[in-house]
C-alpha cells in the first residue's frame, strides 16, 4: 500500500507525464477499467487496495461515481476496514446515485441486525449520512432498534442519527415517535449517550423555536449535572452548552448549578473550561452580590482563564478574545491579573494586539504605573504599528484614569525624546486627545511639541499639530508663524490638515486678530476659492461669513471645537449659520452656499458671480489679498464699465465689436482670409453684446448637459496678466464620476490653442462642479473661422469626446504693448484707406474715465483734441498676430449720453518697421 | 457543531476531506486557501468567515488543519479540537507531515468517523479510538537524515550514553502489536520561561508554565505511577517539609489521573493511553526557587566615528556539570538581520557558571543620542535539558503489574524560553 501511495503522490506531481504506473494509467478510462477489475477481484486484500485506492482518487476531487456498482458489491464482507472503506464511498457518492443507493439498502438493513455492535453502529452511522430520500423510510426500522441496543455505542450514535434523520425528514421524525425516544435516552445510563441525546436535541429544537423538545426542568438539570461528571470531555461541553440555556428559578437553585459547575474549571481541555466559565458568567447573575459564595466564585474564575493563555497561539487568541468580553462584564475578576496581559516578544501580533486591548481595560488607578511602564517599553520595539498601538494605549490610559493623566503625558513626553519618527507623531496624535479630555491642564508640554513640528509628515499628526497650535494659540507666541508655515503647502495637505488648518487660524485670528489678518484672509481664499473639496469650501464659506457679520459672535462657533467632536463642524451647516443672522446682506453675498449645494444652473452662475464680482464689503475683514486684487481690477473695469455704458447694450451696437477693428492689411500668407476677414470684422458689429479688456463676461453655457451626457460647462475669456485664459466651470450632472478630462481646439482665426492640459485633477463627482482656469496661447494652427471670433472646442471626458463652439472677445487679444508712436500713428492714419474703416456708436461714455479704463484693456489713447465741441481719442491696439488697429473715438461735449465713435485703421507690424 | 474537516498541505492541496452534514459547495477548500494565503501578517488567523460559512483552523506539521462551522458554534471548543485532532494523527501515523498524512488517508478517515458524528465531537481519547480502528499505520522508512530534522521533543541527547534513539518516540502507537514495537513509556516534563528583566537589571516578571507528558508504547498497561517530590506544594501559602520547597501556584490534572495518594505522598496515578497526553499542567509565577539560568549584562555606547557599540556579556548561572571545564570557547556565530532590524547571536552550547562575552559594532546613519533610546530590548531563546526551574523532579516511575518481556521507561527534563526578555 505505501509502494502505491507513493506513487500516488508521485502521480500528483507529475500528472500524465508518469508512463510506468500499473495503477495510475494515463488515460482515465483506462485507470477506471483497472480498478473494476481490481473491485471485482476474489482475493479480500486486491478489493481492499482497489477501494483504497478508489477513495485516494475521490479525495483529490477526481469523479469515480461510475464505479459505484463494484465498489457496493464489496459491502458485503465480514471485514471492518473494507466495509468501513466501502461506506466512506457510499456516503460521497450515494446522493449523486440515489437510485443505485438503493441496492445498498439490504445490506444496510442486515448489518444493523449484526451481533458485532461496531457494525450495528456503522450502518445506523453511515444510513444517516445518505441523503436520500428513498432510504429514509427503510432507515426507520432499523434505527428504532438501535435507539434500544443494548451496547451504548450503538445507541449514541443512533441518538445522533435521529438528528440526521430529522435534517433530511423532520415529519418523519416526528410520526414515527423518535422525538421521545430521544428524549428518554437523555436518561440514560451511559453518560456518552446522554451527551449526544443532549445534543441532537437541543439542534431539533433549534429549528423548532416553541417546541418545547428541550424542556428543561429541574430534574432534568439534576439528571445532565450527573452525566457532566462522567461523560468524555466533548460530551461535556454539549450539556454545559446545553445548561447555558435554562433559567434557574431562584438563587438556590443558581447557587447549587454553579456548585457543581465549578469542578470543570481545573480540566484539562479548555474547551471545557470556556464552557463552564460560560455557565458560571451567566449563573451568577442571579446570585445576589453581597452573598460570600459570589466572592468564592469570582476567585475561582481568574485562574482557569489565567491558564488558558497557556496554550497555542491560535487558542490564545481566541481565548483572549473570550476573556475581553469577559473583562468588559465583569472586569473585577481579571483585576489582579494584569501580568498575565503583559505582550512576550515572541507572540504574533494579532495576539499582542488583543493582550494591549485587555490591560487597558484592565487599567485602574491600583496599576496603572506598572502598565505605563509595560507600554513604554512596547514602544520601543520593532513592530512599528505595535509601537504605534502601545502609544494610542498610553493615551487611551490617560483618558481612562484621570489621575494617571499626568503620568501618562510625562511618558509620551520621555516617547517624543527619541524623536523616532513615528512614536513622534503618534505621541503628538495621542496628547492631542488628551488636551481635549483635559483641557488647560498640561499645555506646558508644547513647547516641546514644537519643537518636533517639522517631523511631522502624516495627515493625522499635522492635523493633531495643527489643532493644538490653533487651540493654545495664546499661548504660543509664534502661532501664527507656525500655521503660516502650514499654509504654503495648503493645496498639497490632505483634507483633514486643511480643515484642522483652516480651523486654527480662525481661531487664532479670533484671539489675535490685529496680526492675523492677512493670514486668516489667506486661509480663507485658499479654502473657498482654490479648492475643489466641498466640505473645506463650505467650512470656509461658514467662517468668512461669520467673521464678516460679527467677529464677536463668530468666535462661537470655532471655539465649539475646543469641545469639538468633528461631527460638529460637518452637521454646521450654510442654512443653520443663516438664520442666525439673516438681516446682514454683504455677508450673504459673500458666504452664500457653494456650487456643489445649489441645485440649478441659473442660481449656480447668478452666485458665482455674485461672489466674484461683490466688492470687499466694509463690515467684514477683506477678501483675502489674491482675489482682493482681481476683485479690485473687475472693480475698476466691470463696474466703470458698467455705469460707463448703461444698462442698455443689447441693443445698441457692441462696443466691444467697436474695437475689434477690422485688419486693414494683413501679412502675405494671410491674404486669403484677410479681404473677407474685414467684412466679418466689420459685420461683428451686429453681434453680440462684446465685453472687452481684463473684465470677463459672466459665463454662459457653452455645452448644455444634455448634450454632452451630464457635463455642463460654462464659461468665459479673459485676459489676466497679459495671458490669455479660458475660465470654465464644469459640472457634473450625471450619475456617475467623471475622470480623464481632456481638451483640444480646432484650428481658428488667430492661432489659440491650449499653453497646457486641462487642470482637472480629481475625478468629478457627481453633482459636483469645478472651475478651470486654462491658459491659452496663439502660436497654434490658424484658419479663418466663421465668424472670426469662433473657437471650436472638443472637450473629452472617460465618458465620450463632446463638441461646442464658442466666441472670444477680440479685446483678449490686445496685447501690452499696443501703445504707437504719436508720429507713427499720425502717418499710419493716413495712410488707411477708406474702405477699411468702419464706424460704430456707443451711448453714454465719460471720456476721461474711459480712456483710463480702456487702457487696462490694452486699448492704449495715443491723442486727444477737441473738435468743434467734440472730444476726440485716437487710440491704438496690437493684437497677438502683429495687426494693429487704429481708432478714433468722438464724443459729443454736454451730450455723455450720445457718444459716436469712429474707428479704425489697422497696420501691420512689418510695414511699421519700414516707416 | 463541525461541518466539514478538511486537511491540506501548506501549498493548497487537498489531503483529507470529510463533509459531515452536506450541503457544502465544492469550492470551499479553494475559497479557504484563497483566503488563508491573502492574509497579512497583522490579521488574527484563526478564525475566517466566507458567507455564513466560519472557517477555523490551525497549522500543524506544515499543513492546514480546518474546520469549518456555523455561526454559533464556539470557535474555542474548534480550535482545541483541530489541535487534537492534529496530535492524534501524530499518535497513529508517527508523525505529521504532508507525507504521513498522504500515505494514511484511509486510517485518518476512520478516525475522523469515529471522532466526530455529524458534526458532533465524539472522542478524542485513544483508549476508545483503539477499540474502533481497523486500520494499519504505514511509516515512511527508510529512516532518513531529513526526519532528522523533524526529531520532537522526545529526541534524544547526544551525549549521553542511555538514550532513546531520536525516532524512539515518531512511531505510531498501533504499529506496536504486530511490528513487535518494544514496550515502551516516555515520561517528559517540559517547562517554559517567560522572563522579563528591566533595564535596571531587575527582576520584572517570571513566569513557568510546566506541564508532564506522558507517551505511551505499552499495549497492557494497567496502572502508571509517577512519584513527584515530597515537598512539591500548590498555592502560595501551602508549606511542606523542610527546606526549599517545589512550589506552584496552579496545578490542573488530566481527567484520568487518580488523586487519592497525591495529597499524601504526591504521588499521580493513572492508566495511560496509547499515544501522546498530557498528565498534568502547572504554573508558577514571579516567585522561582533558583536564581534565573541567564543574566545579560548590555552596555551601549557611541563610538567617535558615530557607530554604535553594543558590548554584550552572558553569564550563564546553572550550576557546572563537572569539574572538567571546556577551555575552548563554544562554537558562536553572529549575524545582522535587516529585515528584522536585529542582531542575531547564536551560541550552541552554554555550559554552567561560564561567561561569554560579545561586542558587536554596527553602522548606523545618522546615529544620534536619541537612537541610543531605540535599542530595544534583547530576547533569548534557549532549551535547558536536564533542569527544570521549578525545581519539579519525577521521583519514580512505576508500572503495575509488572510488564512482561522488556520494557523501557524514559524520562526526560526539559526547560524551553517562552519569552526571555532583558531590556536595556
């Protein structure tokens, strides 16, 4: 047999390349036939290998079912070992056969009549484990016989097979009466038979919750504890398990029950110990405290779990699993067993953990120095997140026992001496929590704390960092250096740090807010305009708004965070803060919800713009520096503009068309485009409204979500610093995320092309919305567009490639130096043909005003003269590709309502090189 | 209860596979495996859950031992199964390995039908089990070097002249009918350490647990007694006779161990059972009769070329064995384990009331006196034959009635480092 198990193994490894097997034959047919022949064989020992070597085949998972006939033909023997092996089969594949199991049925119902009990007990065994129906019915027979064998072997595994029995046919079972048999056996003399009539039982009755199977009642109890004392250590376990169920009518009762319970603690399989602890946990609730007996018992409880961490590891662990529950209920059992908890070197970390979990449920004032030793010792091992759980648990020590709290911060403070790093941060982590448990009481350690600052490079210890500086800003005199520091790097920080940053400087802002203006404006533009997270936009919003209507009654909310769950700060929102001051108007424009919050389009953009555009307002401290400058600029421009030229520019002829003159010549290779471009210039006068300079139309939807599968996007040009930008925000109105955002232009009038890829750098969640800012150049490929201004844009997403076109702003392409020579533009005036000129009127222009303004358009006044009470401009403007537009601008003196403008003579650069 | 047991080898494959109730799906072994080898180091393996499906399980001898189980089930009661089940195989098959367990499938399926019904735990004993099983262990012979390697706590000394030979005790319990095994009984009291020793050089913690183990050969064996020391007391108050007293704080005994001459003369009676068991289990802590076995004394320092010094003297306190000194030192390595971050100092053989001492220079960058703080603490492992630190002895060993034809009886002391821990 060895010689073929070897070859069994063999035959695994090398699969069909084996050639020389006599029993493993390369084709499975082939190895099949062998083995019927084997099966069918006179001699006793072939039929044995053959069924052994059939079941090797079945264990590896190959399919033998088809020798189901031969191998039940072997069942008829008087030998054990092949009838035992021939039953192995039978149970595997009878459910697969059900009919040829029935031929399995006679011999089954003739060996339970055997006179050899450990065949009897086999085929009550084996019969039980065929699930088929068929042979249910001819089980009954010879089970109720076995339920009264005479030898307790058979009637225990009998006692088993009714539950067997029941799993296939519960009807069955309960017709043919074997209910009562069952619970009579419980009875029995042989405490085996009990413990499986205990045990089949009590899963009956699990599937009949009111059945009312496992009626326990006193004498039953009487009749399982004298069982309890003899049976095997397994059966044992099945009536502990089982008395864990029954109530005990009074303490006497409990009393006595836990009595006889007790001697099971010292055995020696700890299976039984749990058990029986089990019972006791649960009896002892009835016992009345005060009784002496309870303190007896609670004594004799610790030593048995004590020894249960003797074990394996894999029983350790489960163990200690048991005995922290067991700590949580009933923590002064295990009192003076903290050693016990204390980690070895040598134990895996999953038991290392659950041991650190149980001493700190265990800390109390009586050991908590002896703990904090244990734990700073841990935190010198190598196990990096052991050491990192043993200093949460230092911190979890201090938070538990008050008067260990200054203990435990002298030994995170001795943890933060050795400055590796991550005790550093978790320590710092820890003393956190620990100042918020104990606030005012141990901030003498930060300066220490701040010393460790540049170490710190995870979220949650920068945060924690930051929280503190925030909190004891007071007390700290260079706070706002230190968050100043943080703040270079803001974009880059994780959520959590920008929070907690944003946070400490309002806080710090509102305990010294003469010097931490400009901080706190920085911090809050950075959080509302420059980032792409809701939550920090709207903490954001929240706190520029309350700081705005009254810094007084703003530092509420902040300082709630000194209590502060996080939970707080995320439930605090837009609407709550509202109401609190509603009568304040500036503060609405500027912390009106975000984006992400505002549901429809048209209330999207009328907030965004009332957020960009709204001056700084008096009451509140100033937006912060960068917008403060944009904001000044659009100031200047967009509302000079505005008043400058009324509310009516619909319908009066665009005056940004008015500038956007049209090329007198253009460079050669333009010749083509250029005859035609001019009419197009010209004819731009009938469009639509053109704003003009470094102020940028409000956005309009350039690509509608339906169109493009949930994308939205809007947006405008602009002209910032001499670059040229396309401000776009982009929504998204579909269900699911949107990643992957590229853009392209198609080839256009005056050469613009993407300087860079889109920025979109998270996904785009749904309902979610992002501004782009995308710089533009001219040096891409150009082609004449109709009309000229129209850009054509593909944007792409992971969803598809979508489409729009759009028109630009002539006056975006004005660049800086568009200021002429006076001589210059004298001579070139002249030199212009009449029929490049084209004229335009615009009402209600301020000369002087306009000429300031236009300038920051690049649109540069070269002369000025008045003509028969008419003021005169001559201006010029270069656009990126080299033309020069010349204008003159006329306006009737006493009239500012009538103003007439007349334009424009272009130039190219090269011919101004030759003049 | 236990719905199905399966065995398997440590690279997945299928060895033994026993489905008690029915109606589990056929990928659960693979399912298991796939599990099993996605765990990471820091997850507590013991117990997995597929669906409502528990898998429980214990590695033994290189394999997988799993059971798997419903939802309420005591995973403890599992756990402690699946261990015995482990050492009863090692009983009948002589040891545990893929190869054993593969050669004796059909004996290992007999078992596991009469030790679990349905899911019931029948017996674990090998006296009922004896009673049952039909089949033949097979052992792997010849007897090659590789077993060598797996000789278990029951191998022998080399050095001494009355030993059993180190396979003596990795053969199968049954195979003593018919092969003509020798009538044999070992008795082995094994104890372990665990020792910690702060960085003042005091004594923080000692711990023994101790247990007796008994392997027995011996078909006909009616009745065994072992004879402890006289003054062998349990509990912290309990004294008796004169001088130094053996002492335990906690003492538990196999359910078969008769008790009525213990509290008299000590004396443990019992009738052993074929195979492996363990008679009885003790505990001692903080309060060791004898000095501890090692004594470090760590001295670390900085060096001017900014390397740590890690001086390292060992005494070893166990009384001498002879007057014949070994003057050549013992054979020592010492090697640098980076993945570990630990320095490994491997001495093979420590004689009593000697000393070693060891220096070891390590380059560290950016070593400054904070790092002087993160050296951790030393651990050692070591086995101490022949001693036991609590001072246990077996007195006697008697068989009765008197075995007929030879019979051989074994005893053997053993001290193990549980966790030997001296912090600097």
């Amino acid at each position: 047999m060895q010689e073929w198990a070897n070859q069994l193994c063999e035959n695994r490894q090398f699969g069909s390349k084996m050639t020389d097997s006599k029993y493993f034959t390369t084709t499975k047919k082939g190895e099949i036939f062998e083995l019927k022949a084997e099966l069918n064989s006179d001699k006793k020992e072939k039929k044995k290998e053959a069924v052994k070597k059939v079941i090797a085949s079945m264990t590896v998972g190959k399919d033998v079912s088809a020798l189901f006939p031969d191998v039940v033909n072997c069942m008829q023997t008087d030998n054990l070992e092949l009838k035992k092996l021939v039953y192995l089969y039978l149970m595997n594949y009878a459910k697969s056969q059900p009919d040829m199991a029935i031929m399995a049925v006679n011999t089954f119902v003739k060996d339970c009549e055997d006179p050899n009990p450990l065949i009897r007990a086999l085929a009550v065994r084996t019969m039980g484990c065929i699930r088929v129906d068929k042979i249910t019915e001819y089980l009954c027979e010879p089970l109720r016989k076995c339920l009264k064998d005479e030898d307790p072997y058979v009637r225990k595994t009998a006692a088993v097979c009714v539950a067997k029995l029941h799993d296939i046919n519960a009807q069955l079972v309960e017709d043919q009466g074997f209910l009562d048999t069952l619970k009579d056996l419980i009875s029995d003399s042989n405490p085996m038979v009990v413990a499986n009539a205990v045990a089949a039982l009590s899963e009956i009755a699990e599937s009949h919750p009111n059945s009312n199977l496992m009626d326990l009642n006193p004498q039953t109890i009487n009749k399982l504890l004298t069982a309890l004392n003899e049976c095997t250590e397994w059966g044992q376990i099945f009536i502990l398990d089982c008395l864990a169920n029954y109530t005990p009518r009074d303490d006497r009762e409990s009393q006595s029950i836990c009595e006889r319970v007790t001697p099971r603690l010292s055995h020696a399989n700890s299976a039984v110990v749990l058990s029986a602890v089990k019972v006791l946990m649960k009896f002892m609730e009835m016992l009345p405290k005060d009784l002496d007996y309870y303190g007896t018992l609670l004594k004799k409880l610790a030593p048995p779990l004590v020894t249960l961490l003797s074990a394996e590891p894999e029983l350790q662990y489960v163990a200690l699993r048991n005995i922290n529950l067991i700590v949580q209920r009933r923590p002064e059992i295990l009192k003076h067993e903290m050693k016990v908890f204390f980690v070895k070197y040598n134990d895996p970390i999953y038991v290392k953990l659950e041991k650190l979990d149980i001493m700190i449920r265990l800390a109390s004032q009586a050991n908590i120095a002896q703990v904090l030793a244990e734990l700073k010792e841990y935190a010198t091992e190598v196990d990096v997140d052991f050491v990192r759980k043993a200093v949460r648990a230092i911190g979890r020590c201090a938070i538990k026992v008050e008067q260990s709290a200054e203990r435990c911060v002298s030994t995170l403070l001795d943890l933060i001496q050795t400055k590796v790093n991550y005790v550093v941060q978790e320590a710092i982590v820890v003393i956190k929590d620990i100042f918020r448990k104990y606030p005012n009481k141990y901030e003498s350690v930060i300066a220490t704390l701040c010393e460790n600052l540049d170490s710190l490079d995870e979220p949650e210890a920068r945060a924690a960092m930051i929280w503190i500086v925030g909190e004891y800003a007071e007390r700290i005199d260079n706070a706002d250096e230190l968050l100043e520091s943080f703040l270079e790097g803001f974009h880059d920080e994780s959520t959590q740090v920008q929070l907690q940053l944003l946070t400490a400087i309002v806080k710090l802002f509102l305990k010294k807010p003469t010097e931490t203006q400009e901080l706190v404006q920085q911090v809050l533009s950075l959080a509302t305009q420059d980032s792409d997270n809701p939550d920090l936009r709207d903490r954001g919003y929240i706190y520029w708004r309350l700081l705005s209507t009254d810094p007084v009654a703003a530092k509420e909310p902040p300082s709630a965070f000194v209590e502060g769950s996080r939970g707080v700060q995320h439930k605090r929102l837009p609407g709550s803060t509202e109401s609190e001051s509603p009568d304040t108007a500036s503060a609405a424009a500027v912390s009106d919800a975000p984006p992400a919050v505002i549901p429809s389009q048209g209330d999207l953009l009328g907030d965004l713009l009332n957020l960009d555009l709204t001056p700084p307002t008096t009451t509140g401290p100033p937006p912060p520096a960068s917008s403060g400058m944009q904001m000044g600029a659009m100031d200047l421009l967009g509302g000079g503009l505005d008043s400058l030229l009324g509310g009516d520019l619909g319908g009066s002829p665009a005056i940004g068309a008015g500038f956007g003159a049209p090329p007198a010549a253009m460079p050669a290779s333009f010749s083509a485009p250029v005859s035609g471009g001019l009419d197009d210039l010209f004819d731009l006068g009938g469009g639509v409204g053109m704003p003009m300079g470094a102020y940028s139309a409000p956005k309009t939807v350039w690509l509608p979500a339906l169109k493009a599968k949930g994308l939205e996007i809007s947006g405008t040009f602009a002209r910032r610093s001499g670059v040229i930008q396309m401000e776009m925000t982009l929504t998204n109105k579909a269900m699911s995320v949107m990643t992957d955002f590229a853009i392209q232009f198609n080839r256009n009038s005056f050469g613009l092309a993407p300087a860079g890829p889109l920025q979109v750098l998270t996904p785009l969640s749904p309902n979610q919305s992002i501004e782009v800012t995308l710089p533009l150049n001219t040096v891409g490929p150009v082609m004449k567009m109709e009309p000229l201004n129209n850009l054509q844009v593909a944007v792409k997403n992971n969803i598809d490639v979508f489409y729009f076109s759009c028109q630009y702003p002539i006056s975006m392409l004005f660049v800086e130096d568009g200021k002429m020579e006076r001589q210059v533009f004298l001579a070139t005036w002249k030199d212009i043909p009449n029929d490049s000129e084209a004229q335009f009127q615009i009402k209600d222009c301020h000369l002087n005003a306009a000429s300031n303004k236009l300038q920051g358009s690049n649109i540069f006044t070269i002369a000025k003269r008045t003509v028969d009470g008419q003021d005169m401009l001559y201006q010029s403007m270069k656009l990126t590709n080299g033309i020069w537009v010349l204008t003159e601008m006329r306006v009737q003196a006493g009239n500012p309502v009538y103003t007439v403008k007349k334009c424009v003579y272009i130039y190219i650069a090269n011919m101004v090189d030759r003049i | 209860m236990i719905s199905q047991v399966f065995i398997l080898s440590s690279k997945g494959d299928h060895l033994i596979y026993k489905d008690f109730r029915g109606g589990a799906g056929n990928d659960i072994v693979s399912i298991f495996y796939e599990k099993v080898t996605a765990l990471t180091g820091d997850q507590p393996p013991v117990v997995m859950n597929h669906k409502d499906i528990y898998f429980v399980h214990i590695r033994q001898g290189g394999l997988y031992w799993v059971a798997t189980t419903t939802a309420g089930s005591s995973p403890f009661t599992i756990t402690e199964f699946l261990n015995r089940l482990a050492a009863l195989v090692k009983d009948y098959c002589g040891s545990l390995s893929e190869k054993s367990v593969q050669m004796n499938f059909a004996l290992i399926y007999e078992l596991l039908d009469e030790i679990v019904d349905y899911g019931y735990i029948q017996t674990t004993s090998s006296d009922v089990l004896k009673n049952f099983i039909q089949t033949e262990a097979v052992t792997s012979r010849p007897f090659s070097l590789f077993d060598l390697s797996n000789v278990g706590l029951f191998g022998a000394e080399t050095q001494q002249s009355k030993v059993a030979p180190s396979s003596a005790a990795t053969r199968p319990i049954q195979s003593s009918r018919e092969q003509g095994g020798k009538s044999e009984i070992f008795v082995d009291v094994i104890e372990r350490m665990t020792v910690v020793i702060g960085s003042n050089g005091l004594l923080m913690k000692a711990d023994v647990e101790g247990e007796i183990r008994v392997k027995c050969y011996m078909p006909s064996c009616s009745e065994m007694r072992i004879g402890l020391n006289e003054e062998f007391s349990i509990g912290k108050s309990q004294l008796r006779g004169y001088g130094a007293a053996v002492r335990v704080d906690e003492c538990s005994f196999h359910q078969a161990v008769r008790l009525d001459e213990f509290d008299s003369h000590r004396i443990l009676r019992l009738c052993p059972s074929q195979g492996e068991q363990t008679v009885m289990q003790y505990q001692l802590s903080d309060d060791l009769p004898s000095a501890l076995p090692f004594r470090l004394f760590p001295t670390i320092e900085r060096d001017n070329g900014g390397r740590l010094l890690m001086y390292m003297k060992l005494r070893c306190d166990l009384p001498p064995k002879s007057l014949s000194q070994e003057l050549s030192s013992p054979d020592q390595s010492a090697e640098l384990k980076p993945q570990s971050r630990a320095v490994v100092w491997k001495i093979a053989r420590f004689a009593g009331g000697t000393q070693l001492s060891a220096l070891f220079k390590l380059e560290v960058p950016s070593l400054s006196s904070a790092s002087m703080l993160e050296v951790g603490p030393v651990g050692l492992s070591f086995e101490l034959p022949k001693i036991t630190a609590t001072g246990l002895q077996i007195r006697f060993l008697r068989l009765s009635p008197i075995q007929p034809g030879p019979s051989q009886r074994w005893v053997r002391y053993v001290t193990h480092s549980d966790s030997y821990t001296i912090r600097i």
